[in-house]
C-alpha cells in the first residue's frame, strides 16, 4: 500500500519579481508516495535544509515538469527496500546525495558526479528507475533531483542513499546532502588545492563556506572571501578566512589585486551570477583558473569572456559539479571530519522553520541574512 505523506508541493513557479510570501507557490499537501520496488529505497526524513537550488525550482529557473515534491538536501532512516536492493537495510540513517547508476561510462570512471542517466531523470521529474513515486488524487506529483526531501517520506533510488554513522545527528548529517561536498569539493577535489595556493571566493553562503572551510583545512594561503553580506564575511573569517572583501563597497577585483598583486591561483565562483565568472578571470593571475559552483538561471545567463586575457595569461575556466566527487565515497568522508572536529556545520544554521512556512523561509533565504534554515518535515 502507498504511504501517505505530507509534503510541500511546488505547484507552479512564480516570477522573480514576486515574493514568495505573496505568491505562495509551495503548499503543504497530503501525498502517496509508492511502495519501493526493484533498486528503489522509502525513507523517513528526519531532518532537510533549504537550498538557493530549491529557491530555483520556485523561480522556474530549471527545465522540469510541475508540479514537484520541492527539496535536496536531506537524511533519514531507511524504512522499506525493494527486492533489488543489495546495500541497504531498514533502519539504516542515511543521506541523500544524486543520483549515479554504477553502470554508464561516466560512473565507471569514477565520475558518478556525470552519471549520464542523472539529466534525463532530473528533467523528467522521475527516479532513475522510471518511477513518478509521487501522486495526488490519482494525478502524479514530480521528483526533484532524485531526492525530493520536502516529505515526510520519500521514495529513491538506492544509489541516492549514501549510509552514514548513527552517531551524527541528523539536522546537521542533511546539510552534506548538498551544499557541503559541492563548496568542499570545489576546492579539495575540483581546483586540488594544495598548501600555499592562494584562493579567492566569491559569494560565502551555504555552498560558499564550505569552500572556506575547504581552503583552510589544505593550507591555502591566503583565503579571501568575497561577498555583499557583512554577517557572512564575518562568518567566513571565523571559518577559515584570511582576508573579507565586501563587495557593495568597491571593485572586488581592485581590492584583491591589492592583498595578492599578482593574482590568485583559484577564484571560485559561487553565487551563480555569470558575470562574476569576469570577475574571477580578472582575480586570478597566469595559469590561473576560475572554477564555476554557482548555478544561473537555466539558459537566462551569459558572460563576456576576455579571449585575448585568458590567451596571454593561460588562464582556465572549470566547472564543479557536485565537487567533483564520487559522493558514496565523498559523503561519508565528510561525515568523518565532522565527527573528529575538522569540519564545522553548527555555524552553517542560521534557523529552523517549519515545512508549512517553506514561503517565509525562500524569502528569507532571497533576502541574504540566511545560510541554511533547517526544514521540519
């Protein structure tokens, strides 16, 4: 029998002039969600997080049916497994990462980050599988991003659940289910940051304080964090930062051109603003890259690109998806650093709401003060 579940459903998206609070596109509604068959896992949502993503979705940024069961960043229990599931058991906490079949080119390479089967599930609002797990009255209710942990429950697939340890609570194990292993991974697993490069980031919220905590943790030197937020700059130098740039206040650029003449090695792009990716190859000196996290509007965006700059100066331009990880591997690493006192989430909360004011809550997040706000299912 289907499990009943209450759920913040995204019925429509509302245009960018429109507050949330006055559009109130998201309303808690009365779901089923399907038995789990074949690779297909049902989790009990303990804990979930707001995401600048998920504020997308409300937005129409991202190519996907509607209406969706909004939500990425999440952990729970595992409850029921299908007849498939090999690694899995009921009672098992876990956290929800993306979706990697194992089985593509992509995911062989050890690049489950590109599994090719991820963008034809994530546009059609399924799982991996196929399966629509959501309904409504008969009328089905779409997935988002293989995840959807706006729920009381939800159904993925198998290979979105990543088993962590028991003894990390889970309003702080959610946080890993996004923001975490992509502003990390940027930083140690895409740029490879080592010891002594210099690094500088722009936008320092949910995604972008991990890529502080990143640079701190591989002796980066300096770590300069760009933002328009005078809470989150403050915030990143405790975090890790050595120098905060406010950039309501001046040309960023100038001002780390001041701090490292010649240029930093990495600029990270975080605040999925593409003229920012200017800004970077501007920050960064030769053999300099620019490493693009933030993610635009889906087809909305371009950026002017100095050909003759990036020519004489060598300089590169890189995407980070994911972090670039295998996040079965990735996800339980963090979860160690965490554990031993490397890696700090207390910090990234900034406050708890609960699902029924999920409108109240993209506001707030639209508004800046905020870097994760704990969603109670």
């Amino acid at each position: 029998m289907p499990t009943e579940s209450l759920a913040a459903v995204l019925e429509a998206p509302i245009d960018d002039d429109t507050a949330f609070t006055d559009g109130r596109p998201v309303s808690v509604e009365e779901v089923q969600v399907a038995d789990p068959t074949g690779e297909e896992v049902l989790v009990e949502i303990e804990a979930t997080s707001l995401c600048h993503t998920d504020v997308g979705f409300a937005r129409g940024h991202f190519d996907t049916p509607y209406p969706l069961v909004l939500g990425h960043e999440g952990a729970g229990v595992v409850r029921e497994v299908g007849d498939q599931v090999a690694e899995l058991d009921p009672g098992d906490h876990v956290v929800l990462g993306r979706i990697a079949c194992g089985r593509c080119s992509q995911c062989r390479a050890g690049h489950s980050n590109l599994c090719s089967r991820r963008v034809p599930a994530n546009e059609s609002g399924r799982l991996r599988t196929g399966t629509v797990p959501f309904s409504r009255d008969g009328d089905p209710v779409h997935h988002c991003l293989g995840v959807s942990s706006f729920t009381e429950y939800t159904l993925v697939t198998e290979d979105v659940a990543i088993p962590v340890t028991d003894d990390l609570p889970m309003d702080r194990a959610c946080l890993l289910g996004c923001g975490v292993f992509t502003g990390f991974g940027a930083v140690e697993n895409t740029a490879g940051v080592r010891i002594g490069d210099s690094v500088a980031i722009f936008g320092v919220g949910g995604v972008g304080l991990n890529g502080v905590q990143a640079a701190r943790i591989c002796e980066a030197d300096p770590i300069i964090a760009v933002d328009m937020v005078p809470e989150k700059l403050d915030l990143a130098r405790e975090m890790g930062a050595t120098h905060t740039i406010d950039a309501s206040d001046g040309d960023p650029v100038d001002a780390i051109r001041e701090i490292f003449p010649e240029g930093v090695d990495y600029a990270f792009e975080m605040t999925g603003h593409s003229g920012v990716i200017t800004q970077g190859l501007d920050a960064v000196g030769s053999k300099g890259e620019v490493i693009v996290v933030g993610v635009p509007p889906f087809g909305k965006e371009s950026v002017d690109l100095d050909v003759y700059g990036m020519l004489f100066g060598e300089k590169a331009i890189r995407g980070s998806l994911s972090g670039s990880y295998n996040l079965p591997l990735a996800i339980p690493k963090l979860a160690d650093l965490v554990a031993d006192g490397t890696l700090s989430l207390d910090p990234l909360v900034t406050d708890t709401r609960s699902m029924a004011d999920i409108n109240e809550a993209m506001d707030a997040l639209e508004d800046g003060g905020q870097i994760r706000q704990l969603i109670v299912p």
